[in-house]
C-alpha cells in the first residue's frame, strides 16, 4: 500500500514537473530573449526568514542577475507545494524533484544516521553546531550520494530551539509532568528524560495545541514562536537550545550533471554563501527572538512581547550534558541498528567527549 501510495504521488510530482518544463520551454522558443534555463527548487519551511529573506530572493532574483539573464529559477516550500518532507530524499533519489531541501528532523525516521548533527542537548550554541557539522559533514556527503545518488549543496539551519511554557519553571529539572510540543524523535527522548510527555505537534498546529491545553509547553525557534503568538499563550521561555533544525540542501545527481557548465560553477560559487548567510541570520535570529519575547529595546524584527526568560543555571548544562550521553545518543545508536556507532566514534563522539560502545 505504501509502495502503490508512493508510485501515485511520484507521478503526479513527475506531471507537475514535466508541465511546467514543456511550458516553459514554449516560452523559450516564442522569446528567445528570455532565459536559457529555470530552475526548479523546493525550499525549506514557508513563512520563516530563512526562506523568505535568503532562500527564496537568491533563486528567484539573484540567480537571474548573477548570471546576467541566462538564468533563473523559480522556488516553493515544500510545505506549501504538497511535497511531504519525510520523503524529500526519496523523491530526489528518483529525480521527481531535482534540487530540494530535507529537514534532518524530518527525513530522520527513515535516515536515523542524518540526524547526527542535530541531537538534542548535543549544541548549546551555534558555535557547537557548526563544529559538529564540520565533523560530519563528509560522511553526509558520502551516504547521500553512495545511497541516494543525490549531491549535497548546502546545509542551512533554523534559529535555536528553545522551550516555551504557559506555567513558570525556574530550569528544565521543574518540567516533570507536562505536557510538551516536540518535532522529531531525539527531542521527544530528551522530554521524556525530564520527566514529562513529549506531544509530536506540527509547526502550524502549536498555537491551537497551546489553546486548547493539549499540550502545556512547546519547543520551537526563538523567532518562530514570537511570529506563531506564543508571546501571548506561554508568558516564560527558556534560553537553552534543545536543538537547531538543521536542514539539507541537494541536488539529483543526474539532474546536477546535466546542467551547463558555467552553471554549476556559479552555483558552486554563490550557493555556499547563501548558506553562510542563512547561518549568520539563523544566529541573529536566535538572539533577536528571545529580545522580542521579552520586550527588550534590542528587538529589531518581531513583536515585542511581555515574556520572562528562563536563564540558564549550572544545573541545566549539567543535565543536559547527562540527558544527552545517557538518554538521547543510545536511543539514536538503537534505531540506526548498530551503524552508527563506529561512524559516531569516528565523527562526533571525540569532538563530543561521548563515545559510543562498540558493536560486537
């Protein structure tokens, strides 16, 4: 059934594509003037800044410009191009979407190995996080194409996931027994090691799961939360990243070869600063979320809310250090059936200082 499921959505995907080519290359052949090739591009999630200040100016626009005309692009988030996200990497393997970006989260129940830089309690800051994505990074590029036949771009990353909650609580130890919003499965192992309920919750659906009390706190981005309203519906936010919402973006090899030459290497050329700018908005954006919740004079681009944050306490890196060796990293090695765990010794474990057993 899910095969049969699969096979049908393909092909509506592959009818999508292959319309908007046959009409685009009628456009070309009416006005020759116009640009030798667009691109098609599936982006991250609708709405954030990452997409809407980086991601899609640079293919819309910049591309155009940056190739004086020749070429351009046109891009929609798969949230809003009924792409399913958990799929994204399989879709691309069959080339139904030639370049495209996969939320590690997401694509981890199929792909637990991918979830590696984005742990939860692995990063308490962006500068953790780039240095484990530096440590793994080759053997994403490796797994993703020796698998999927798909050439890794770019990796990008959401602002920091912090913890919003209705009710005050001086440090995560005090969070036993709520209930809490969560978006993929080492997040919910690091709730659960509060002592409280993870409740998986899509993104659109947090402000109305607050209203209605199905769940008490929620773990998203800074800024995310600020946008949704949660300034409103929780009144305390913690200033820990659980984890960062790091995402993939790649091309079907196929689909990258077959591109003209002066293409690629201007791709190659500008798409690794797009990343580097998503990255530095990702941090701006981190700070400035976590200003604007509190109302601080220093909010530059959201709401100004009236919420308390949560500091930091000894007791909470303390924790986190722990809930992240004892009850985050096994539950990961468990699903990637013993894989993981030489390429976790290899790659993250010694910049990490948590190794992990050996597989007989």
């Amino acid at each position: 059934m899910r095969k049969h499921k699969m096979q049908s959505f393909g092909v509506q995907l592959i009818s999508y594509w292959l319309s908007a080519l046959a009409i685009a290359q009628s456009t070309w052949a009416q006005a020759p003037s116009q640009p030798l090739q667009t691109l098609r591009i599936v982006g991250g999630l609708a709405g954030v800044n990452q997409y809407v200040r980086n991601e899609e100016p640079f293919w819309n626009r910049e591309l155009a410009r940056l190739s004086g005309g020749k070429y351009n692009a046109e891009i929609v988030p798969f949230d809003r191009a009924g792409v399913p996200g958990s799929e994204m990497l399989r879709l691309m393997q069959y080339g139904v979407v030639p370049f495209g970006t996969a939320i590690l989260s997401i694509i981890s129940g199929q792909n637990p190995e991918l979830a590696a830089p984005d742990l939860a309690g692995m990063s308490p800051d962006i500068a953790s996080v780039r240095k484990n994505l530096a440590a793994y990074r080759p053997y994403m590029e490796k797994i993703l194409r020796e698998r999927y036949g798909v050439e890794l771009l770019a990796v990008y990353t959401y602002p920091a996931q912090v913890m919003f909650c209705k009710k005050a609580f001086s440090g995560l130890g005090e969070l036993s027994g709520r209930r809490v919003r969560v978006s993929s499965a080492t997040q919910a192992d690091f709730v659960s090691a509060l002592g409280a309920t993870p409740v998986l919750v899509a993104m659109t659906q947090i402000a109305a799961s607050l209203e209605s009390g199905n769940v008490e706190c929620a773990i998203t981005g800074a800024m995310t939360g600020n946008s949704l309203g949660l300034d409103k519906l929780t009144q305390y936010v913690h200033g820990l990243p659980i984890s960062w919402g790091v995402a993939l973006f790649g091309a079907n090899q196929t689909a990258w070869s077959a591109l003209p030459g002066d293409l690629r290497a201007l791709l190659s050329r500008e798409i690794p600063k797009l990343e580097a700018n998503i990255w530095s908005e990702s941090e701006r954006e981190t700070q400035d979320g976590l200003a604007c919740n509190q109302g601080l004079a220093t909010c530059q681009s959201g709401r100004k809310g009236s919420m308390k944050l949560v500091p930091l306490a000894p007791l909470d890196e303390g924790l986190r250090k722990d809930i992240f060796s004892t009850k985050v990293l096994p539950p990961w090695l468990q699903r990637c059936n013993g894989r993981c765990n030489e390429i976790w010794n290899q790659t993250l474990g010694p910049g990490t200082g948590v190794l992990a057993p050996k597989v007989p």
